[in-house]
C-alpha cells in the first residue's frame, strides 16, 4: 500500500565560502553583525527531508505518496519526483508563495552559515491524512518528517484516528515544540528517529529517560554516522547495525534520509528492524557518494553486492526479496 510522506519540500541554495568565518568577525567590535562573504560557487539542489525521502523510496521501487504545501515555482521540481516515481497529487500549491529555501554557505574548514525561509510550509497544516488516504485507496504507513509543528501534530493525530501507523522523525523540530507537544508526537509511533545528538535532546524535552521514551513507541531507531544506527525495542536488548565500511564520501547531506527511506522500505513489507535498518544503511552509502540529496543512482545489483558484503549472503537474499519492485 502507499507510504505517506509529510514534511518541507524545499529547494536547496549551496555556497562556497574560499576562506574561514572566524577571519572574518571583528573581535573588538561584537556589536557589528553586519558581514558579508563573497561566495566561489553556487549550487542550487532539489531537497527537503519529506522528499528527500520520497526519493529514495522511489527508487526502491515502492508507492510514496508526498504531502506537502509549496509555492507556484513548484512545477520542474514536481516533473522530476514524478519521474522518480513520487506521487505529488497530494502536494498543495499555494499561490503567491515560494517552496521553502534552504540557503547555506560552507567555508574552507566545513563551518556553515544557514538560513531557511519556510515559505509556502505554514499551508501543510490545512493537509488532511484523511483525505489522502481517500484519494489513494487507503495508506499503509506514515512517515512524519519535521516540518510546520501544527501539521505534525495533526498529522500523527490523524494517524492514532485512523488506525495507521506512523514513523516519527521530529529532528530540528524537538527545540521547537512545547514539552507536551513532543511527547504527544512520539507517543504510539511505531518507530521513532533520531541521531545521536537528538536523542539527548529529546530526553531533555520530554523529560523522559530513555526506558519511559521506549515504553511509548514500538521501537526507537537512533543514526550514529558512521558507526550505522542503534535499534532499542522495549524488553530487548539494543541492537547495533553497522554502517557500509568502504564508501567514498562526497558529502554527508542526504545520507539520514537515504538512510530512512531504505528503514521504511522495509519495515511496511515486514522485515524485521534490524534488516529494514542494513537496507537503510545500503542505500545511504549511495547517498553519501553523490553530491545532491537526490542525485544518486541505484541499481538492486550493485545495492546487494554491497549488502552482502558488509551483512553477509543471508541478509542479502532477505533484502533481494524487499526489492521487488526495484529498478
């Protein structure tokens, strides 16, 4: 059945910086904040975690179905998700609005100065779950990325409403949401994600420990680089799956969402966690060898080839049947 994606859709604006930020602040005078960098390159990328994950569900083959609010400058970018099999009916345009931006400059050492308009986000709120799966024939599993804070809310509400179950991934959002509000948008998930620095803060939020988070989601999935990801499930003992050993990386953007469209794939056709998550961690290593959030390619014999290397030949016929559907 379809897999529901909701979150930014958001177009990416990549500059370099050819020097070092800290060059450039004026130790004596901290009251100036007016500073300005003179960038080499300028790279314009199609992202935003919800489609960025709709992406590579695609290109495993299975049915995304992305909900979202954009502005009327959507159009190419809908024309490449509907050829890389994303569902956009469910995508609102608003008109007069522009789809968020993401602008970043990085500097020689890797420092990054970020600023994000979201635009035409603050419409995804008015986007009724109900009425995608109406429009679909019915949703088997919700993905929630972060996004505009009331739609998550509603979204995961109407997930509890609806009998549908749904991944939480709330991200930079956990700053950004009340106490109660974090703890009502985990509670029921059937997984819940975060990396390493988010699972801190989370327990900081909530006010929960790590045990208390775990009695309330069917299973906690947490992203350590490249270490792989830790998988925790109430009255187990935690799991760790390894990340691929031998990829070359290009840039880190995009892996974490490579990483849980592959977990998804596999977790709505049945495979356990800890297969879902070796699918996930196979086609990050995609991701992390291309620059851009959605310019890798894949192709199953090059993804089980990897597969088996780092898991072995059982986890690769296993993952093979996952891959049906795949190009």
């Amino acid at each position: 059945m379809p897999i529901a994606i909701t979150g930014v859709i958001a177009m990416d604006h990549l500059m370099t910086f050819p020097g070092r930020f800290p060059e450039r602040l004026v130790g004596d005078r901290p009251h100036v904040a007016s500073l300005a960098f003179l960038a080499s390159r300028l790279e314009m990328r199609r992202g935003g975690a919800a489609a960025n994950v709709a992406f590579g569900l695609g290109r495993l083959g299975l049915d995304p179905v992305l909900v979202g609010a954009v502005g009327s400058d959507f159009a190419d970018y809908q024309v490449w998700l509907k050829q890389h099999g994303v569902d956009t009916e469910s995508v609102l345009v608003v008109p007069g609005e522009h789809t968020a931006r993401h602008v970043c400059t990085t500097d020689l050492e890797g420092e990054r100065v970020s600023t994000f308009r979201p635009g035409a986000l603050w419409a995804s709120s008015t986007l009724s779950l109900r009425s995608v799966a109406a429009s679909t024939g019915g949703l088997g599993l919700v993905v929630v990325e972060p996004g505009d804070p009331a739609a998550m809310l509603r979204h995961t509400e109407e997930c509890r409403a609806l009998g549908l179950p749904f991944v939480a991934h709330p991200s930079w959002q956990i700053e950004g949401m009340g106490r109660a509000d974090i703890k009502h948008l985990i509670s029921g998930t059937s997984c819940l994600i975060t990396n390493e620095g988010e699972s801190e803060r989370l327990r900081e939020a909530t006010g929960w420990s790590g045990p208390r988070v775990l009695e309330r989601v069917g299973a906690w999935v947490t992203t350590l680089g490249a270490a792989g990801a830790r998988i925790e499930r109430p009255g187990r003992e935690p799991c760790l799956v390894p990340a691929l050993g031998s990829v070359t990386v290009a840039e880190p953007s995009g892996a974490g969402d490579a990483f849980r469209a592959g977990l998804v794939a596999g977790a709505i056709q049945g495979a356990p966690p800890e297969r879902a998550a070796q699918l996930g961690c196979a086609l990050a290593s995609f991701a992390l060898e291309t620059t851009g959030t959605q310019e890798y390619a894949m192709d199953v014999r090059r993804l089980l080839d990897r597969v088996r290397e780092a898991y072995g030949h059982t986890a690769a016929a296993a993952i093979r049947r996952l891959l049906t559907y795949a190009a």
